[in-house]
C-alpha cells in the first residue's frame, strides 16, 4: 500500500511534470539530467531517497 503512496510523492515534484512535457516533442531529450537507458533504473532509486526524505 505505501508503495503507490511513495511513486505518487514522487510524481508530485517538477520530475515528473517536465518529464512528460519532453517526453512528448522529445522522448530521448525528456530526462536530460538522466539517460534513457538508466533512467528506468534510477526511477525506483531516487524515489524511494525522496520517500526517506
């Protein structure tokens, strides 16, 4: 149950929301201060540090 409570926290932050913005005219230029490739795996990183926090 605090997993979809965590990722909801973290969706709420300006990541999320410029993300999707870029993602849209530019899927590879959307995380620009993370690659493609890892930012899959640093998505469940950073959002469990940001829970911690």
């Amino acid at each position: 149950m605090p997993a979809p409570t965590s990722r909801s926290m973290s969706t709420t932050p300006p990541r999320d929301l410029p993300s999707p913005n870029t993602s849209l005219p530019t899927p590879v230029a959307s995380p620009p201060h993370l690659p493609p490739l890892p930012r899959r795996s640093s998505y469940p990183a950073p959002s469990k540090l940001v829970f911690n926090f």
